[in-house]
C-alpha cells in the first residue's frame, strides 16, 4: 500500500462497509471514490465497493448525479464487474440526462 496505515485503512473499510446501509448517497459516493483513489490491496477495496454498491442500488433515485458519477467511476477504477449496479446507475443516469453537466 502506499499510504501510512494499511491498518487505518483496513479498519475504516470494514467500519464503512459495516454500516453501508446507512450512509447517505453523498457519504457512499464520497468513500467509494476515496477507497478507489487510495493505492491499497483490492480485496478490501473490493469487498468495501460491494458493500457501498449494495447499499446504493437500493436507492439510486435518491443519488445527485456527482453522486452517481463517483460511485460509476469507483468501480471502473478498481475494474469491480458489477453489472446489476453498473446497469442500474446507467438506467438512472439515462432518466436524469439532463440534469449532467460537463466538468
């Protein structure tokens, strides 16, 4: 890992993935593309996404489209095949197209 404390970052994935149901769309947006940027093992990374995106699916509507954006792009980044996610983000990004800016 390239970051000082593999086991920070271990015992936040797992606090993180524990309470995933419970996290806001920002703070599951939010820790998905700070675990997928973080240089650390993808097991854990991979098991925290599942847990996030498990999480998220049941209520993407409530997603912003950032949101959205982050939480598809955490999973390119670590090359997570989840298609069940990965079809519902791009069915809910299709229905609020409009509401996308570039940045």
């Amino acid at each position: 890992a390239r970051h000082a404390s593999p086991s920070l970052y271990s015992a936040l994935a797992s606090m993180a993935a524990s309470r995933a149901r419970d996290l806001s769309p920002q703070a599951v947006s939010n820790i998905a593309w700070s675990f997928a940027t973080a240089s650390h093992p993808l097991a854990e990374t991979h098991l925290l996404l599942d847990a996030l995106g498990a999480a998220a699916q049941r209520r993407l509507g409530r997603f912003k489209p950032q949101e959205l954006a982050n939480l598809c792009w955490a999973f390119a980044r670590v090359r997570l095949p989840s298609p069940s996610l990965l079809d519902a983000l791009a069915e809910e990004a299709a229905r609020r197209l409009d509401a996308f800016s570039g940045q």
